[in-house]
C-alpha cells in the first residue's frame, strides 16, 4: 500500500505545519506544537483519504458531465421541448459512467 503522506497531512492535520521531504514518512517533519503522528497513525488514515479523494474526483467529473450534457436537456424539458425523462435518463447515464467507489 502506498500512502500518500502529505494527502493524509492536509486532510486530517488541516492547520499543522510540517515538511515533507519526500513521499515516505522518514521525510516528514513536524514543526507544530500538537504531537506529531505516527506512520502507524497516518497509515490507518490513508485508505479513508483516498476514499474521500476518489469521491471528489467522481464528483467532480459529474458536475462537468451535468454542465455539458444534462444541464442543456434540463432547460429543453423547462421550455417544453424535451420531457423529464429525458432529462432523467440523461442524469442517471452520467451517474453509471461515473460510479462512486466503494467504501474502505
């Protein structure tokens, strides 16, 4: 498993300083006066950053898909020319193209 040290960081230490020299832990420096985490610690964090990481990408993505694809159907359906369904269908196409992962 490879953990991404300064996501986990920025994550779950928002406001802490520290460096990282590096991607291991060997090259974290923790310059706060809150105790530094363990590797131990940071690991057990990891796979729900990741999971949370991937979630924002997925949302992300949709949010572009629905501007470019789903959005103009949405105003045809207002203006009566296009049905909900359409509308609909074309939501839950970009949802299934973009699945959420499953959780750690």
């Amino acid at each position: 498993m490879s953990v991404d040290y300064a996501a986990v960081l920025v994550a779950k230490y928002p406001g802490t300083q520290w460096t990282l020299d590096g991607d291991n832990y060997d090259g974290l420096t923790w310059l706060d006066n809150s105790p530094k985490p363990s590797q131990a610690e940071l690991d057990a964090l990891w796979p729900q950053v990741d999971y949370e990481n991937q979630c924002d990408t997925v949302s992300n993505t949709r949010h572009k898909e629905y501007i470019k694809t789903s959005d103009p159907i949405f105003f045809e359906w207002q203006r009566g020319t296009k049905t909900q369904a359409e509308w609909e269908t074309a939501v839950e196409a970009i949802k299934t193209a973009n699945p959420y992962p499953p959780a750690p």
